[in-house]
C-alpha cells in the first residue's frame, strides 16, 4: 500500500492562509466608513403591541391533564 506524501502540505496550507488574508483585506479596503463617528440620536416611539392590550395566560402541557 503506498504512503501518503505530506511534503507539500505545508506550503498548500501556507499559501491558502496568505491568500485569504489578502483576499479578506482587498476586501476591507474597499468598504467606506464614515467619516464622523458621533453617535446619532434616537428617538424611541411606544408602538402598541396586541398582546399589552389583553390579558393572556399560557397553559402548560402537563397541567391541563392534571385531575
């Protein structure tokens, strides 16, 4: 039975490693950022939700069989 040659794995590896760190910073260096990093204001509006209008009660499944 032949034995597996592992002598270029390291540099396969290598080479992959390095690719995908320039691939990924290409890739950053793309993006734009803003410029000004202040935080903007929010304003929180109260929206309604149906179940706060109405009282609502969750049953259990293992306490409806319960006598």
């Amino acid at each position: 039975m032949p034995q597996l040659d592992t002598s270029t794995w390291f540099i396969t590896i290598v080479s992959m490693v390095m690719t995908l760190f320039i691939m990924f910073q290409l890739k950053l260096s793309k993006h734009l950022y803003p410029s000004n990093l202040e935080p903007k204001p929010t304003i929180s509006l109260k929206q309604p939700t149906p179940w706060e209008k109405k009282w609502t009660k969750i049953y259990s499944p293992l306490s409806l069989f319960q006598q």
